[in-house]
C-alpha cells in the first residue's frame, strides 16, 4: 500500500504540471492573432480532455484504496493527497463562459460544456462516495475551504456548492445512523462563518446551506449524549434553533453573525465548540483585514454567549498570548483581550493558572492579559482565590512531573506564586477589585507574608529577583486604607531588610506590632481568619512559625494575659509541633504567662503539654519547656502543684540522663526545686525520689561542672527532707564520691531497704554506658549496695549481677577494671552465702535486721587526705550534726519494728560511755541507766540513730 501511494503522488504531480502547461498562457511570438486564438482554444479543450482523463483516474485510485483492507491513517492521508490534486486541476480550469469560446461551433460549445461539467461532476462524486461510506471523511471538505481560499483564482462559488452538495448528502446519512464520527465539524463551522458574510451573494447563499446542514449533522452527533444527560450547556429558556429542514434558517444565517454565533454555540457539542473558537482565534492573524475582524465578531459574540461549553482554556489563553506576542493591530489586540475577559467569566481558574504559568518577570503583553482577565468587578473574588490558591505554593519547590507544556523561568521548579505576587501589583489598585481587596483582606496579608519568607530563602539562590511579595504587601496595604502603616515600616526600615532572610521574623513581628498600635479596621477578620488557619494547619511547618508570631503579637496588643481558653489550646498544641522553631515560640509565650497561671481555666493540660515536650528530639525545645515549666511552677499554687508534683518528678528522671549536659543540669536542678517545693508532700515522692537518686549519684562525677553542682545542690535537699547524715560530705572541702555513696548506702540500709533491690537494678543498666565516669561510679555504687543489703538478694538477682559485671571486668579503663575486680569478689562472697542451706539464710536475714556492721571505704576512690592511711575521723559540729566516720569497724545495734529490745533512756540529756571493759554502764548526770552487753550500745535517742563520738575518754551520745 505505501508503495501504491508513492506511485500515486509520483503521477498526481505529474498530471497536474501537464494540466497547469496546458492552461497556462501561451507567448507565441510572431504568431498571427487569428492563429493563436485557435492556438489558444484547442490547448482549452486539451486541457478539459486532461483533466478529465486525470479526475478519472484520480478517482480509480480513491475507489481502490476505499474498498481494500487498508490502515485507516494511511488510507485517508492518501486519499487526500489525490483528492487534493483532483481540487488543483479541477477548479484551475477556466470559466465555462471562455471554455465556450473555444468551440467553433454551437455543437463544439455543447461538448465543451457537457465536458466540463462532467469534470465538476466526478469531483464531486468521489466526494460523495467518499463521505457516504465514512462520514470521518468531512475532514475533506475542510481541507477545501482551506484551499479555496489560498488563490482567488479558483473558482470559489462552485467550490462551495459542491461543500453544500457533500453536507446536505452527510446530513442525510446522519439522520439514519445511531452515532456520527465528524470531529471536524468545529473548524468547517469556523470556515463555513466566515464565508457566511463573503461579499459575493452566491458564495454567502452556499455557505449559509452548509452551514445549516453542518449543524444538523452535529445535531444528531450530539442526539446518543442528549438522551443521557441534560442540556446542562443550553441556557434556561432557549429553544432549538435547528428545526426540520426548511428554508428559513439558511437565510437567517447569511450576513447575521449573531445568528450564528448562537446557532453554532447551542448545536456544537463542548469539543467541536472549542476547536470552532480556535480555528477563529487563528484567522484573527490572518493577512486579509477583513477576514480578521469578521473571525474577531464571530468570536466574541460565540464566547458572549455560551462561553461554559469551551474546553481547553489554557491552550485558547496560549494560543491568544502567542498572538499577542506578534504583530497584530491595536484593534485586533482589543478583540483578542476581549477573548481572555470572556473566558474568565466563566473559568477564571483556568485562565488564572495559565496566565502565571509563563516565565517571570511578565512581560508588557502577559500584563495586558492580567489587566483584561480582572477587568470586571464580578469575576475580582474567583481571581483573587485563584491566585490565593497559587501563593498557597512555595517557590522554587521541585515540581513532581513536568510536562513539555510547563514553561518556568527555572526549569524543574514551581515559579507560579512569584508571577501570582506580580499580579497582585498589577489587580490589586484596579477599581472594581476594591471591594473583593476588601473581603480577601485577611487571606492576602498571610499568604503575601509567607511569601515573604519564602521569598526571601530564593533570593538567596537568585541573582537580582524582583521582590514582587515586598511590592504586592505594600500595595494591598495603600489599598486597603492602610497608608500610614506602609510609611511606618518604610520609616523602620522594614521594607528593605525584609530580603535578608535573618530578618524575617522580626519582620512578622515588626508588620503586626504596625497594624496593632495603628488599630487596624481589619483585626476582627484576621484574627478569626488567622484562628481558622491555625485550627485547620498550615501546609507545611514554616507556615506555623509564621502564623505563631502573627497571632501572638495581636493578641498581645488586643488581649490581656491570660488569652482566651480558644488561642490557649493552640498554643499547647503548638508545645508538641513537629517544628522546633513553632515549639520553642509557643513555649516562650506561655512562659510568659506565668503571673497569670492560676488563672487558666486548664492549668493541667497546658503544664502536660509541657511535660510531653521533654519528649523532643530538638535539645533547645526541651530545654525551652524546662525553662518554662519552672517559670510556671514558681508562681502555681500548692493545690494544683501536688496534684501535679509525681508526675512532673517522673517527667525529669529520664533527663537526668540525658546525652546534652545543660539539659541534665537543669532537669537534675529542677528535680531538686520541686522536692523543696513539694516539702510538705515529700511522702507521695518517696518512690520517685529513690527513682531518681542513681543518677543523682553517678552523675556527681559528671565531666560538666554545672551538672556536678546540680546533683550536689538536689543531693543536699533529699538529704534535708529524708533527714539522711550526708549533706556535709558534700561540701567542696570534704568531698569524697566513695564516702557520699557510703552514707548514703548505710542510710538506705537503715531507713529504706525495701528500695535497695531497685536501685541495684538501676544501676546495673549504667554498668554499660559509654561515659567511663558513668561506668566507674556504677560499679562502686552496686558494690556498696551489694555489700550492706547482700541479705536481701536473691540467687536469681546475684546471678544477673555477676554476668553485667563481668563485662566491665574486661573495661578498657584499668582504674574501672580494679574495682570492678573489687565488686565482683563481693557479689562472689554474696552467692557463696546464698549457696548455704535455707535455715542459715533465714537465720542471717533476721540477724542482719538487727545487726549492722558499719563498714569503711572499700575502693579509697579520691578519699580526703585525712581518711588515707589515718584512724582520724572527721570531727562534728553542732550545726551539721553529720556522722563520722572511722577507719576501723563499728558494731551497731539498731531498733526494729520485729525486735523487742528493753532500753531505759533516762532525759534529754547527752550522756557518756566510759571506754573500759565489755561490761559497762550508760550514765547521765542525774538520769537512770540501763546495761550495754558485751560492748553493744544501742544508738537511740528519740527514736533516732545516734552517732557515737569520741570526747576524751568517753564516747560522747548525740
């Protein structure tokens, strides 16, 4: 078949160089006038005999490649190639008046003309036969009006009978068929318009037929959709303006262009309806003036009045911006600016969207657009929300697909919202869009701000940028009333920092502080809005950041602290934003409401808010909620605070231990804040004070000295309110960490033993921590532990102890693996006993609730000079009241709720124990006495464990 059509177009061109040398004009030069007038009309009547002879031919080949099996591409490419040659040659041919010339005679003239009008006859039929099998092949006839109108010497009168022959013949066939396939039907229609109003009567008459006949076609092509759907494009009220067949609408249609419009714009289905506006849109570039403005009325009175059924808006906007960009009059310019008002009548979105989506800056002509797109007030809101809903967008952001037909001044990222900004200079100041600044005012603020920002970051990565944000908020600011706010920020100099991306913020800050001490008119509707937008969340978390500074400065300049319940809950919410510059500006605000705690009405879930942010992967907004937390606390009342006071302790365990040092320092200081606050209540924060006290004890080794002075600073006070010796150990001058965990572990003991098991299990987790501190204080805080309450363990237990510390035995830091070596002999001695029988261990268990045996340090970790290689003590003050402790070994007996001792105490007195022989008396001046058995003093006074003293020769009781 291809190669069937290479030979074709091999003779079309051949027979149509013959038939264009036949017609053309002869030059006989030297030939007598008489001669080469016969001369002349032979060659006529040849060229009517060949070009007969080659529409013949031309019709084989149409028939042939009709009735094969053939691709239905190929097949009509190659028809209309033929179809084309046979138009060239068959209206190339003279008038019949001067083929009629060429006879000599009446007979001669009768052939000439029966001849020739056999030729117009099988043109005409190869169409007919064409379009009867196929309706698709109307394509066909659109191609000739377009050839009919490239030389004005066809003859173009019989051109458009023909067309008005094959439509009325296609009219016919489509009242018969069920569906009809002509896609063609809206650029002939854009034809057949034009020549409606041709200046030769005949050729109207034709097209006017056509016309008619070509509506009734789409007609029934719209007949299967109808019976489904409503009219929904007809407008309410109108009626069908195709009746049966009669004579009346064809002369309607010659001259009337309103009639056509209407008559194309009601019967065209939305698709054919659009392709019709485009094929008018491009004659409007046409050379020939007249054939401009004809397509120019016709186009504007279609678009007047069913401007809802035009599909492919962005690519009628496109189209008539590249029009623009050429070379048209100033009135055709009008007409095409007048397509793009119409347009956005009905589908402003549409030709919003492809009106920023050129390149930015826009040009002179893009301007144009604007201006005609928001050039009435009734469609200034539906624009102003379109473009609302580009500065939604973030410029420069990577687009996800690109398609061919996106055109950005960046090649893969999204330029729209600064093009949008641009608008907005250019609609904003327009009249008719007064009111609609008016409405949007709120939603043009914000959106202009975050552009701001946004705009900002780009400028960055661009060289020389327009700041079209900075130029758009200044100019809905002048609009909306608001001149003495601009020139107040132009005397701050806010307008030209606002490019320096550091200066954003307190650019917010510094636009809404303007608008509030100049008592804007338009605060009730931003801050419902602003409310709105921060319930609803912004798209992404700098927006929040944004919003934040905004809403916070007006409330603070229109409210009183505290804000009303409905911003409060924003601003909890905003505690816990996955954003940390949102979380650190909701922290800082609510910290300042701190004078005011008492009265919020939920004073609870805001401080849980705060709780939930010591939870942040971001060190500064946990350290922010600490600050703020404390703040709040200073000044809540005792009710609500101990109701609160276990949970908040909870809260700080877990940053005790965390990896930033200000953070351990400041949850450990807190920790002990609270215990001092929550005096009254210490004995709902036992559990979590011995909770907490492991790493209270390690992190006294801490490398930071600030973290080292809140565990002494928090120690002290657990020290005060759980009435433990340890607060002078302490102290610079006679700290030692192995003596601090010893008292500490002898005051466990003696007090708090049920705790003992849990803080050994506390510890074992720090035995794997990567700070070799942490490591060492661990393994001598679980050997002290182990040592004094090695009677409450279990088999299980110890097992588990000697397996985490056989690990540390093979630490790289030898210093730990000495005392390591220490720990795991105790916890040996411990499984060694426990392997005893039962009766031992039970026995062992009730003596050691009575029996203590003081121990001295086992490590000698850093121990003061004075308790290194000496028996001296540390002597007591009256003040400190704190234990000494010696180097050798003190027995001591201690009451127990399950032992019964018999002790006669006699006054309030201090009194003393001669040192002599085992047997010996307790004597108080003028007060009783009782006997201590084989050395054993029994250490109460008051129900208190008394420390022993030596004073002289005696040992002094306190």
């Amino acid at each position: 078949m291809a190669a069937t059509a290479g030979v074709c177009a091999s003779c079309l061109r051949q027979r149509e160089l013959t038939v264009a040398t036949d017609w053309g004009v002869l030059a006989l030069v030297g030939v007598p006038p008489s001669a080469r007038q016969d001369r002349s009309g032979a060659q006529r009547a040849t060229g009517l005999w060949d070009t007969y002879s080659a529409l013949l031919s031309n019709q084989a080949m149409i028939l042939a490649t009709n009735s094969g099996f053939v691709d239905p591409l190929l097949q009509f490419e190659t028809q209309l190639k033929i179809v084309e040659s046979s138009f060239k040659m068959t209206f190339a041919i003279p008038s019949l008046d001067k083929v009629k010339e060429s006879g000599k005679n009446e007979d001669d003239k009768e052939d000439l003309e029966n001849l020739y009008q056999t030729i117009l006859n099988i043109f005409e039929d190869t169409l007919l036969i064409l379009v009867s099998k196929d309706l698709y092949k109307l394509q066909i006839l659109k191609e000739m009006a377009v050839w009919m109108n490239e030389d004005s010497a066809y003859m173009q009168e019989r051109a458009m009978v023909i067309i008005s022959r094959v439509l009325s013949l296609a009219s016919r066939k489509a009242r018969g068929h069920t569906s009809v396939d002509a896609p063609c039907l809206g650029v002939l229609a854009a034809e057949l318009s034009l020549l409606c109003s041709h200046t030769d009567p005949s050729i109207t008459q034709q097209a006017s037929l056509g016309m008619y006949h070509l509506l009734f076609i789409a007609k029934c092509q719209n007949e299967d959709t109808a019976k489904n759907r409503s009219t929904k494009y007809d407008k309410p009220g109108s009626h069908c303006l195709l009746p049966c067949p009669s004579e009346f609408l064809p002369r309607v249609l010659q001259r009337d262009k309103s009639k056509i419009a209407q008559s194309v714009g009601q019967t065209l289905s939305p698709p054919l309806l659009t392709d019709f506006v485009l094929s008018l849109l491009m004659k409007l570039s046409s050379p020939d003036e007249t054939t401009a403005s004809e397509a120019a009325t016709i186009l504007k009175l279609t678009l007047e009045y069913y401007p809802h059924k035009v599909t492919m808006v962005s690519k009628i906007v496109d189209a008539t911006y590249k029009q623009l960009c050429g070379n048209a009059s100033p009135v055709l310019k009008q007409a095409m600016l007048r397509v793009i008002t119409l347009l956005t009548r009905t589908s402003p979105k549409k030709v919003i969207f492809q009106l920023m989506d050129y390149p930015v800056p826009a040009d002179n002509t893009l301007i144009l657009m604007w201006q005609a797109a928001g050039s009435e007030s009734n469609v200034a809101p539906h624009v102003l929300k379109t473009i609302l809903l580009i500065l939604k967008g973030k410029p420069g952001e990577m687009e996800d697909s690109i398609t061919e037909q996106r055109r950005f001044s960046l090649d893969t990222t999204n330029m729209m919202p600064v093009a949008a900004s641009q608008a907005l200079c250019t609609l904003l100041p327009i009249g008719s869009y007064k009111k609609a600044v008016a409405q949007f005012f709120p939603q043009l603020l914000m959106a202009l701000m975050l552009q701001l920002f946004y705009s900002s970051n780009l400028r960055l990565m661009t060289e020389d940028r327009p700041f079209y944000a900075r130029d758009a908020l200044r100019v809905l600011l002048n609009c909306s009333g608001l001149q003495q706010v601009d020139i107040a920020l132009k005397r701050k100099n806010c307008w030209n920092q606002f490019s320096q991306a550091p200066f954003h913020h307190h650019g917010v800050y510094l636009v809404a502080k303007t608008l509030s001490d100049h008592n804007f008119p338009q605060f009730p509707e931003t801050l419902h809005y602003l409310y709105k937008l921060s319930v609803e969340g912004p798209r992404r978390s700098e927006d929040s950041v944004i919003t934040i500074i905004f809403l916070t400065e007006l409330l603070n300049n229109f409210f009183k602290d505290p804000f009303p319940e409905e911003f409060l809950v924003l601003f909890r919410n905003w505690v816990n934003d996955c954003d940390p510059e949102v979380s650190k500006l909701s922290l800082q605000k609510l910290a300042s409401m701190a004078p005011v705690i008492n009265e919020i009405e939920n004073v609870c879930g805001l401080l849980t808010s705060i709780l939930d942010a010591f939870l942040s992967k971001d060190n500064t907004v946990v350290i922010w909620a600490l600050m703020a937390l404390r703040r709040l606390l200073d000044k809540l009342d005792k009710v609500t605070y101990s109701s609160l006071c276990t949970k908040i302790a909870c809260s700080y365990c877990p940053l005790m231990d965390h990896a930033n040092g200000g953070i351990r320092s400041m949850a450990i200081q807190h920790f002990g804040e609270l215990l001092r606050d929550m005096s009254q209540y210490t004995w709902m924060l036992n559990d979590v004070v011995f909770g907490g006290l492991v790493p209270l004890i390690l992190f006294l080794e801490d490398t930071e000295a600030r973290v080292v002075k809140a565990c002494k600073h928090t120690l002290e006070i657990c020290a005060s309110e759980l009435k433990w010796s340890t607060s002078y150990l302490l102290k610079d001058e006679y700290y030692s960490f192995e003596l601090v965990v010893l008292n500490i572990c002898n005051n466990l003991l003696i007090f708090h033993r049920k705790y003992i098991t849990d803080l050994i299990s506390d510890t074992l987790g720090f035995l794997r921590s990567s700070r070799a501190y942490l490591r060492r204080g661990s393994v001598i805080l679980i050997g002290y532990l182990a040592k004094l309450g090695g009677h409450l363990l279990v088999r299980d237990e110890i097992d588990v102890m000697l397996e985490a510390i056989d690990r540390v035995l093979r630490d790289e830091d030898p210093m730990i693996r000495a005392f390591a070596e220490i720990t795991n002999k105790i916890f040996m001695e411990i499984a060694h006993r426990l392997a005893s029988s039962n009766i031992k261990q039970s026995f062992r268990r009730l003596f050691n609730l009575i029996y203590i045996k003081k121990l001295k340090p086992l490590y000698n970790y850093n121990l003061p000079k004075d308790l290194t290689g000496s028996t001296a003590g540390i002597k007591e003050t009256k003040n400190d009241k704190e234990a000494i402790i010696e180097d050798n070994y003190e027995e001591v007996l201690v009451k127990n709720e399950d032992v019964s001792l018999d002790l006669l105490v006699w006054g309030q007195q201090p009194f003393y124990l001669p040192l002599g022989p085992p047997s010996a008396s307790l004597t108080s001046g003028s007060g009783g006495f009782s006997n201590v058995d084989k050395g054993h003093q029994l250490l109460l006074q008051d129900n208190c464990i008394i420390s022993i003293i030596s004073v002289g020769d005696n040992k002094k009781l306190t």
